[in-house]
C-alpha cells in the first residue's frame, strides 16, 4: 500500500445469514432527512474515533446505538477503523 492511499471495504450480511460477505457495492436508500442523520453520525464517529487513535487497533460504533428513533427491522450501519500505530 502506498504512503496516503484511502482503504475502505465494506462488508454485509445477507438476510437470515450469519457469513459475513465482503461487497463490491453499497447503496443507501434514504430522504434527505435519513441522509442528513448518517452524515451527522459519521461526523461523530470521526470525532470520537479519532480521540482513541493508537490506543486500540480497531475502533467500532453502531448507528443503531446512536440513533434514538433506530428501529429493529432497520439496518444498522457499524464503523470501524484502525489505528496506524
């Protein structure tokens, strides 16, 4: 990997599968107001994540743990990422 280059994979479950998949592909289908939610919750999760940089080699936070209208049956979105120690 070269010196500044972006990695980021994507990974999902199918429904009634416990495999976790890697995907080519993510679409969201949301309104403005779901799209507005997601941005403020990875504006955050930058935030907080960035605070414990090299304390961990991963980091992780849940959509359905921030968002307090997160319904079961939605989908929850989970970040993660890793420190460069």
């Amino acid at each position: 990997m070269e010196s500044g280059e972006i990695v980021m994979k994507a990974f999902g479950y199918q429904k009634d599968s416990d495999e976790l998949i890697e995907l080519e592909e993510v679409s969201f289908q949301s309104d403005i107001e779901g799209l507005d939610k997601l941005i403020k919750f990875l504006q955050e999760v930058k935030e907080q994540h960035m605070k414990v940089i090299g304390e961990s080699e991963l980091c992780h936070s849940h959509f359905r743990d921030w968002d307090d209208d997160w319904k079961s049956d939605s989908t929850d979105i989970i970040v993660v990422t890793t420190s460069k120690i």
